[in-house]
C-alpha cells in the first residue's frame, strides 16, 4: 500500500528493495539508496520545494505514504501553533537557498504531537545551483521534555534558595563569596555587586567584624565547618544578632570547591536567652534576700533538687546530692518526727503543706525554717512536690527579744506607775502633812499654857483631823487617777471649792506674807466632779505662785483667784500672781510629769493637776498675761447646766 503510495507520487521503483519510490529526476539511484539508508525520517525535495521522495522511516513516523506526504503544509500533523513558521521558514530557504534548522511539534502515527528538529539543507550541483532540498527530522521530544524539566527545577532550586528563611550565601574555595541570595540583599540593603568578594563585610557590626572574620579564615585553614555569631546590619540600619553556619562543598577527590553558608537571625533567641538569664538571677537574688530557697522532690524516685539558696540555708556542699536521709540528719532531733510526718503526707497524696521546722547545724546553731510546698503532676504524670523554704531564723529570735522586751517593758510600766503614784502621793500629802504637824504643834503649845483654852485647842485639834482626813482622800484620789478611774460624780460649786482649797496653805501664806484676793463671778452654773481632786489643783497652783513668789523673794506678793463662766458651758478658774513668771523655754514642758525648777521640787504638781482636769473634761494652760506681772494658770471645766444647792 505504502509502496504502490510511493510509485504513485513520485513514479517507478528503480529498485524495489530500497523501499523508495523511483523519481523522475532522478540522476543516481545510489543516492536514494543512501537517503533510505539513513536511520532517520528524510524528506527529498525538488529546488523548488516539491517533496519528491519520503524515507521509509518518515512515512512510519508519520503513518503517511509519500504521496501523502507531499501536501504537509496543508496537513494538520504539523502543530497549528507551529505551522506558520515552519512553512514561512522552508519558504524563505526556497527562495535564498540557504539551509535552517528549525523545531516544531509533528503529529505522529499514534496521534501525539512530539518535539522535532527539522534540519533542511541544500544540494548543489557542480555550478553550485541548488539542485534539490534535503529535510532532515529528528524526534527532540524526549530531550526537549528533559530540558524543560531541567530549567523548571533549576528554576524550583533558585526559588527555594530564594524563598528559604535565612540569608544563603556561597563562596570560592579562598573564601571569596560569589552569590548571595535574595533575602541577604534585601535583608542588607545591598546590591549582589557590592556584596560580592569583600563587600558583605560593610553589613557586619564593627566591633563584630574581627571575630567573625576570624573564625571564617579558622573554617577556611581548617577546611571544615564551623559557625560563628555577629551582628548584622538590617537595611535600615537596625543591627540583629546572626548565626553565620558555613558548609565546604568536596569534589569526589575529596577538595574543596563550593563553600556554602547560611546566616539564621538569633536576635529574639539571644534576647529570650538575655531575658532568661536575667530572670535566674533576679530570682536568684530575689531568693538570696528573703532568705527563701525552693526545691522540686519526685515522689517515684525521691530525687531531690535544691536551689543555690537551699544548699546554703542547709549549709550542704553544693555537688553533693541531696536525699532525704540528708535533709533529716541536718533537722533539729526533736522535729525529725515532723518531717517524717510531712513526707507521710506528701505520699499519701495531701498536695498542700505549711509548718515549720528546725535545723540543728553542724557547729550546733539553730535555724527556723518555714516550708510552703504543693504537689501536682509533671506532664511525664508523676508526683512532684514544689515548694519553698524561708530561713525565718532571724524573724524567731527577734520575736523571741521582742516578747522579751514586752516582759521588760510590763515590769517598767509597773514600777514607773508605782513610782508615779508614790511620787504623787508624796507630793499631795506634804502639804496636808505638814498642815497637821503645825497645827499639832500649835495646839500643843496651846496646852502647855497654865490655862488652856480648850475651845482653840478643839479647833486646832479639829483641823488636825480635817487635814488628816483630806490626806486619806487625796491617797485615794491619786490611787484613782493614776489607774485611771473616772472621778467622782458631784455637783460641786466651783466657787465653794476655791474657798476651801485656798484657805489649806493658809500657813504658808502667812509665812511667806502673800496676799490673796478671790474675784468670783456670782451665780456660777454647778460642775459635776470629785471635790478632793478639784482642791488639791487649786492648792497646787495656788503653792506653786506662792513659792514662785518667795523664791524670788519679790516685795509684793499677790495671789487673785478668779472664776468666770467663759462660755455658757464652760467655767473657768483663774490663778495668777505677782512673782516672775515661766520662762518661755519652759512653758511647753511645764505639764510634763518631773519637770522642776526648784532644788527640793518633784515636777508633780502641774502633771497631776492637767490630769484631774482632762479626767473632769476640761483643760489647763499656763502663761505670763497675769494682771499682776507673774505667771498666770487657766483650767476650765464643763459646766453641768445645774445651779448648786
Ligand atoms: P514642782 O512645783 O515640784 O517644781 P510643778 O509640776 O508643780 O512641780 O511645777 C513645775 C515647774 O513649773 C516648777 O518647778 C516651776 O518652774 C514652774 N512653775 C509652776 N508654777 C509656777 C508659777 N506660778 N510661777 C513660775 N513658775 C512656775
């Protein structure tokens, strides 16, 4: 079919073992011979481009006869894509003469498009006109497709050395780099050229440069790879820190060729590692300050780990393991039993614990320490217990000097309040004392006389009582006020008592030749209060101006007592003299309990007398305003509202 195909279009076979149809130009069958002899498909074609032969091998690749063959520009086993340049390329041979090579995709037999490269030349003749056209195909489609794969994963490679999250980079045998991947670029801010060779080195941070170069030439000598850290400039100018890996590259004989290298960013690594180092010893010294040391102990193995501090509030060697036979030897012999009771715990499963123990310590000191743990699972599911320990050593015996300062303290109060109370005693019965011993006196002088006068001496002698009597009260009173019962409730006219009270130093007045006037305000309202305690500050303040006034042996000697409602609610009582005042450095000490002036005073006088009026609810003050030039002593007192019987 084939053959009678051939015959048909290009005439009688010259001889039919060549399988080429005879052509009618044919000047030489050697050279069909030849053409059919080549083991690839050939198409013959006059000078003017008309196929007049086809080799058997292109009629089987085409499953076309020659025949068929002739009208290939019009069929449609030539790709459509490709048609129109390969007909426009044969054509423009044709007309030139000159050969061309050219690919397009051929529809073969079994009616597949495949890669092939047409190879067409020209046969001259010996006036070297082209006598005819040889077209040569050959199948590529398997080269092709290698190829294309070829570039596609050279194409794959550069993208994933491109797209890989690190700065990639490679070198020459010396070191000298020759490539630098797009993430080093732009991570630089530098162009390959100016990276190239030595030029990277302007991205590393100075103080860096040396160790890094440094450790690079190491890799280089030594031929092996290393690694190295540094930091490296960002395009903007920031510096990050950088892990420069490096990889030598070996022929099968084992050198050198390629140095590759990546540079992974550790900035946040070494920040995180910065931080964390921070941490352990901020928590270190936090630990080291409160005296508070943890551990971690697992149940299953009874291993336990100690921190810094731990080991020195036990005062254990620090490489030394520590195991629970250790702890227990170093605890108090007395407290052992709890600790062991603790660990019982802990075991039978009590995940939170908080007591107390103690540490007997080799030279035999004692330590106090406060242990918090708390059990839970670790994430392998076994029992641990974590927990803290505080040395509170110091906190114990300061309580313990405390408590015994507190003891100390109880038994001052108690004798200064004693003393107090003596001293006050002292100071408010010499007065009445000293009235009974003159007036006893006086009566006894009066007895001696030939003739009695009884009726003096029954009045000297009631005196004597009447002082006495005073002298038990004020004893009470002071045993009152100093522990600080609440006076005695009576409504007292305030006048009453300045009569009274003035009239007990009535001695010493006339001894000392003082003069004393009373102004009182009529129709005083009554005050509730204890009539004893009132007296005994009238005659305080009252002996005070008179021996102020003798001590500075002035000429006139003048007491006034005045009372006065100074607001509806309020009385006051006046005391004031003509002797030399306070001395104004004094005067915000003058109430202060033993403060004294005098050679044989006690500081009594004044304390107990603002004393008895806070405990009325009213207040004293002295100053220097006195009308008559000396010192001036004011107390008030809440008036009842009630007028005295
Ligand atoms: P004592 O009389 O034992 O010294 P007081 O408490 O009664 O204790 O008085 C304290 C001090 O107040 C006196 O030592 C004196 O210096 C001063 N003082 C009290 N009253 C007067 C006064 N009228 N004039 C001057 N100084 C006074």
């Amino acid at each position: 079919m084939a053959s009678s195909a051939t015959e048909a279009a290009f005439g009688p076979r010259a001889a039919d073992t060549t399988g080429l149809a005879p052509m009618k130009s044919l000047e030489s069958v050697d050279f069909y011979t030849l053409v059919e002899s080549i083991p690839a498909p050939v198409v013959v074609t006059t000078a003017a481009g008309e196929v007049e032969a086809a080799n058997k091998s292109i009629q089987e690749y085409f499953g076309k006869t020659a025949e068929e063959l002739k009208d290939w520009a019009k069929g449609d086993w030539i790709h459509p894509d490709d048609l129109p340049r390969a007909v426009a390329k044969w054509r423009h041979a044709v007309e030139t003469g000159r050969p061309y090579e050219n690919e397009s995709r051929h529809l073969r037999h079994d009616g597949v498009f495949r890669w092939v490269q047409v190879r067409v030349f020209p046969l001259k003749d010996s006036n070297g006109r082209v006598s005819r056209w040889l077209l040569l195909q050959t199948d590529v489609h398997d080269q092709k497709q290698a190829e294309e794969a070829l570039s596609a994963s050279e194409r794959n490679l550069s993208q994933i050395i491109n797209t890989i999250p690190a700065l990639a980079w490679s070198a020459r045998p010396d070191g000298s780099a020759d490539f630098f991947n797009k993430h080093y670029l732009d991570y630089v801010g530098l162009s390959a050229e100016q990276c190239m060779d030595g030029g990277w080195t302007a991205a590393v941070y100075p103080d860096d440069l040396n160790g890094l170069i440094g450790a690079w030439r190491f890799m280089l000598d030594s031929d092996q790879a290393g690694e190295c850290e540094a930091r490296l400039r960002r395009f903007d100018g920031t510096y990050r820190w950088f892990l420069f890996r490096t990889n030598p590259l070996r022929d099968e004989t084992g050198k050198t060729v390629k140095w590759y290298g990546t540079n992974i960013d550790i900035e946040d690594r070494k920040q995180a590692v910065e931080e964390l180092r921070r941490s352990e010893a901020f928590l270190a010294q936090g630990q080291r300050l409160n005296l508070t040391g943890t551990f971690l102990w697992r149940l299953d193995t009874d291993e336990i780990t100690f921190s810094k501090q731990l080991f020195r509030i036990f005062e254990f060697e620090p490489d030394v393991p520590v195991t629970l036979e250790r702890i227990s030897r170093r605890v108090h012999p007395e407290d052992v039993q709890i600790l062991s009771g603790k660990v019982d715990l802990a075991r039978n499963g009590i995940e939170e614990q908080d007591y107390e123990i103690r540490l007997r310590m080799p030279n035999g000191a004692i330590k106090y320490l406060r242990t918090k743990s708390f059990g839970f699972r670790g994430e392998d599911g076994r029992l641990e217990h974590i927990g803290a320990i505080q040395d509170v050593t110091e906190r114990r015996l300061s309580e313990e000097t405390l408590a015994n300062l507190r003891s100390e303290l109880a038994h001052v109060t108690r004798v200064t309040s004693l003393g107090v109370l003596a001293a006050s005693i002292a100071h408010e019965v010499n007065q009445p004392l000293a009235a009974i011993f003159t007036n006893g006196e006086t009566s006894l002088r009066w007895l001696d006389r030939p003739e009695p006068d009884i009726a003096k001496i029954r009045e000297l002698t009631k005196r004597v009582v009447d002082d006495a009597r005073r002298a038990s009260d004020i004893v009470h009173r002071i045993r009152d006020l100093v522990t600080q019962q609440p006076p005695r409730q009576t409504l007292l006219s305030v006048n009453d008592v300045v009569k009274e009270s003035i009239g007990f130093p009535r001695h010493e007045f006339q001894v000392s030749s003082i003069a004393v006037a009373l102004d009182l305000a009529p129709e005083l309202p009554g005050v509730l209060g204890d009539r004893t305690q009132l007296q005994q500050v009238i005659v305080n303040l009252a002996t005070n101006a008179a021996q102020a006034m003798a001590q500075s042996k002035a000429a006139r000697r003048n007491i006034l007592v005045r009372t006065a409602l100074s607001d509806p609610t309020t009385i006051s009582c006046t005391i004031e003299d003509s002797g030399p005042g306070v001395a104004p450095t004094h005067l915000p000490r003058l109430f202060d309990s033993f403060f004294t002036t005098k050679e044989t005073g006690m500081g009594m006088g004044l304390p107990i007398s603002r004393s008895i009026v806070e405990a009325h609810g009213g207040h004293i003050r002295a100053d220097n305003d006195s009308v008559l030039g000396g010192a001036r002593f004011t107390f008030t007192l809440p008036s009842s509202g009630a007028t005295t019987p």
